[in-house]
C-alpha cells in the first residue's frame, strides 16, 4: 500500500494534520493516537487492505514507519 494512502487512513481516523504524517511519525507522541483511536486505525487499516492483523502485531505498531513496514510484509 503506498504511503498517501496510508497517511489518508491515519488522517481521517486520527483527525491530525497530513503534514504530521510521516515515517518516522509516532502515532501516540506525535499525531495523538490514544488506545481507542489506536484500535480504529487498525480497523481502517485492516478493511482498506483486507488483512486480518494480529493485537500482539498492533501493540508493535508505534510509528507510521512501523505501519508501512508491516503492510508490505503481509500483503496479499
């Protein structure tokens, strides 16, 4: 998945700015993400690429770096 996309998803589910959005971004420090808003980014993020992603696998997820990496490590 490519990374506007990615941002998009992170956009509209965090509501924080696009040009927050960056690789080395973390989601709760820098764009606001608290454990609800967390668990909603995966949702949107598991529906726009229709994987399923593990919570042990989400508990690692903390920048958006870490989103990219694990997207293109399971895509289908």
């Amino acid at each position: 998945m490519e990374f506007e996309k990615v941002r998009d998803i992170i956009v509209e589910t965090l509501g924080c700015d696009a040009e927050a959005v960056t690789p080395t971004a973390s989601l709760a420090d820098d764009l606001g993400a608290d454990s609800l808003a967390a668990v909603e980014l995966v949702m949107a993020l598991e529906e726009a690429v229709g994987i399923s992603i593990a919570e042990e696998d989400a508990a690692n997820l903390k920048t958006v770096g870490d989103i990219m990496t694990y997207l293109a490590a399971h895509k289908n």
